[in-house]
C-alpha cells in the first residue's frame, strides 16, 4: 500500500457526512454533529532474532450525535454508504426519543467554535508512506542487535517499530467545519536479564516524533539495557519516610489524579477531591501547569476539541493557584459555570533552573521512582498508594536498586509538597512533566 498517495478523509466521505447531517435535519432532529475518523497503522516487533508480529490496520467510521426534542444520543458506525445510514439515522432518531429530556444537551455557542485561518500546527508528515516494509523490519532488527548477545544474563530483547496517520473531519449543524491530519512514529525496545535467584529485571526505552527525520533511531536498545543492567541486585529497604524523585517519564503517573480531578464529570458527581477549589491555592506555589495546544510539531497538538470548539493556551493552575476545570457545554451547563474546553491537549510546566542529574545531587537521603506498579488512587479524598521500582538515594547519588515497596501519601498533600520543578521535559510526550522532587513521602518496605 502507497500511504503517500492516501486521501486520509476523501471528498467522497466529507460529502457522505454532509448529506447525513441534511438527513438528520429532515428527519426530526434539531442539532447533529457528525465526525468521520480514518485511522491507518503498522508495527513490526522483533523477539531476539525472529519477526515476533507484524500488523496493519485501517480503521474508517462515522460517530453522529443527534438533538431530538430535547433528547441527546451518539451513535458510531463504519458502514459508510447511504442506503446504510438511511437505515442508521432513522433508527437512531427513534431510539433516541426513547430517552429522558434533558436541557443542558445542546451545541456549544457559536462564538466558541474553531474558525480555520488556513493555518496549522505542522502535525502531519506528508512523507509517512516513503518507507517500504524492508526499511521499517531493518530498524526493528538493527534495534535488537545493539545488545543481542553482548551479556549472557540477557533473556530477550524486544523491538517494535509503529507507524500511523489519522484523520477525522467534523460538521456539526450550527455551521462549524473543521479537519485535522497527524502522523506518528515510534521506535521502542524492552529488555530482560537474570537477576539473583528468581529475579527478573526488565526495563524499556523509546522514542516518539510526528515526523519520521525527528525519530531517534539509534541507541534504543541499548538504553532499554543500560536501564535493565541498573536494576540488578534490587531488594527492598526499611519502611519509613522518604523525599521522592519523580523523572520526566514517570510523574504522569502522579499528575493524572490531578488533571482527572479537573473534569466536569468528576466535579458534577462529586468525585472530585478538587470540587469547588476554583481561586484556592491547592498545591504548591513552585508549580505552574499550562495546557498549551498550539505547540507545532508535538504530540497531542490540536485546533478544536471534540465539540469543536476553538483551543487556546490556558495556565490550569498557576503558581498553586488552581484556575479552571475542563467544561464542555454539557457539564458547564448543569455545574451554571463558565464552559472552557473538553479535556486536556499538551500539558506543560513553568520550569525550575535545575535538570534531573543537578535535583539528583542536592538530594541527602531519597527515593528515585523509576516505575510505578500497580495501584490506585481515591477520586474523592485524593489517597493514593502505588506499588513502585527505583533506586535509594544518598548523598546525591542512587546507591541501591529497589523493588517490591510502595508509597502512599495524599495526592494534594503531595503536591503541596514540592520543593524543586526540573526544566528537562522530554518533548515527545503530550504531558511534557519535568523531573520533580516531592518532600517527606512514606515508603513501606520490609
């Protein structure tokens, strides 16, 4: 398959959506949106020396949300052709009136949505279909044999290179058209070895670019080894109370009960610890997280979100100070408040002076989370514990590798607790995280 030559949305199926929302209208609705989705993938993984998998996927559909009486429901399907729709449509319209009325159902406000200036973010590599199969499976294989059969310890190496192009292309009845194409490339590898006994060490690394020429496509392997090799010899260590360094690729994992805590949902259900906080200081005043969509060339850059309405730069909380949930029409409506947009885009940070290796040096007597192990979080109170893997720190440098322990602690509380932000985001992650030093945390062990 050419991809190059792809029409990732034809003018076949931007017509088809056109007709379907006139069809919409006619049959009784007052409001549709309609959004058609092209999704075209490949991976290839290698195990040790063998091509382990290889899959292509093409995936086309419609999602139509229809307004009746007072009445909302989303319906999705991949049959794209009239005679199917007719019958679709149709059904769905009945099915709909089925449901209780509900006032906050309704479009966002014109005044919200994207209008296109024939500008865009540059997310979208026009080149993505130059590889052949050979190039792609060569990548993969030269990945593996960085470190395949350099250690005896080594139990597998895995390698997998995915590509893929989407696009989707929404109308919805009040006027708004928007379209929007990216492209993405990744390269990763995982490794494991035989630790003392029946330990098993395992660790990974990756690269990720919207564009093939920014891909990293050497030294994967061998990072993914160098971080297994590190963890050799891990055990626990007594329980107690522990300063807590979070790199650039873990502090997702103690980010994402914040930002889900900011969805209208969670506000509307009373599941958030974060309900009624808007103006309040609610974490430490080092900290200024800003969702920043229009970032060209990144991951997770987008124009509109999925009602349609126009992104903007937006600082969520700054300096602790929380600013804003994510409100979409709908819960905006039943909450009486101020809608903003859906859900999160690219989320940065104000940065610190300090990299990982400097915040590393500072640290007297720490933990470095490497990993977090299953888990969970309370959405309500905000509780947390999560099994960890990482490295005991002192005097400044990671002596001991960990394993098997597990950190709890308040969500809030530990984000209150911050006492340096890193300025070393890696910025192929659409929540680009520094590296962060959390305060006095508790660690239970043996």
């Amino acid at each position: 398959m050419n991809e190059k030559n792809i029409k990732i949305i034809s003018e076949k199926y931007k017509d088809l959506a056109h007709w379907a929302l006139k069809y919409a209208l006619n049959k009784g609705c007052s409001d549709v949106s309609i959004n058609i989705y092209t999704k075209i993938g490949n991976s290839f993984e290698y195990r040790n020396k063998q091509l382990d998998t290889l899959q292509q996927s093409f995936q086309n559909g419609m999602f139509i949300q229809l307004y009746v009486s007072g009445r909302f429901a989303s319906y999705s399907t991949n049959k794209l052709n009239k005679k199917d729709l007719e019958h679709f449509i149709v059904y769905g319209i009945e099915t709909t009136c089925y449901l209780e009325k509900d006032k906050f159902r309704k479009l966002p406000d014109i005044s919200r949505l994207y209008q296109s200036d024939g500008e865009g973010l540059d997310i979208y590599d026009e080149n993505i279909g130059v590889l052949s199969v050979s190039d792609k499976l060569n990548l993969v294989e030269n990945n593996v044999n960085e470190v395949y059969n350099t250690d005896k310890r080594l139990i597998s190496v895995i390698s997998e290179y995915s590509d893929s192009m989407s696009g989707e292309y929404m109308i919805t009845s009040d006027g708004f058209e928007g379209e929007s194409l990216a492209t993405c490339f990744s390269l990763s590898a995982v490794t494991s070895m035989r630790g003392k006994g029946d330990t098993r060490p395992s660790d990974s690394w990756y690269s990720s670019a919207v564009f093939w020429k920014d891909l990293q496509k050497k030294g994967i392997a061998r990072a993914a080894y160098e971080r297994t090799f590190r963890k050799l010899g891990q055990k626990k260590i007594e329980s107690g109370v522990y300063k807590i360094l979070a790199d650039n690729l873990v502090g997702c994992r103690l980010l994402f009960p914040l930002i889900s805590a900011l969805y209208g949902s969670a506000i509307q259900q009373q599941s958030s610890f974060l309900r009624g906080k808007i103006g309040e200081k609610v974490i430490s005043d080092k900290v200024t997280i800003i969702d920043d969509p229009h970032i060209r060339r990144a991951q997770g850059a987008r124009l509109f979100d999925a009602e349609g309405v126009a992104t903007k730069r937006m600082n969520i909380i700054e300096n602790g100070i929380l600013n804003m949930y994510y409100l979409d029409t709908y819960y905006a409506g039943k909450l009486a408040m101020r809608p903003t947009i859906q859900s999160p885009s690219i989320l940065t940070f104000k940065h610190g002076n300090e990299n990982f290796e400097q915040i590393l040096s500072s640290i007297e007597k720490g933990i470095w989370v490497t990993d977090f192990n299953g888990g969970n979080s309370n959405d309500v109170t905000g509780d947390f514990s999560f099994g960890i893997e990482g490295f005991l720190i002192e005097n400044g440098k990671a002596i001991q590798p960990l394993h098997e322990m597990n950190v709890t602690g308040n969500i809030l509380t530990l984000w209150q607790n911050i006492e340096k932000v890193g300025n070393d985001p890696r910025n192929d992650m659409p929540w680009q995280i520094p590296s962060i030093l959390f305060g006095s945390v508790c660690f239970s062990g043996k």
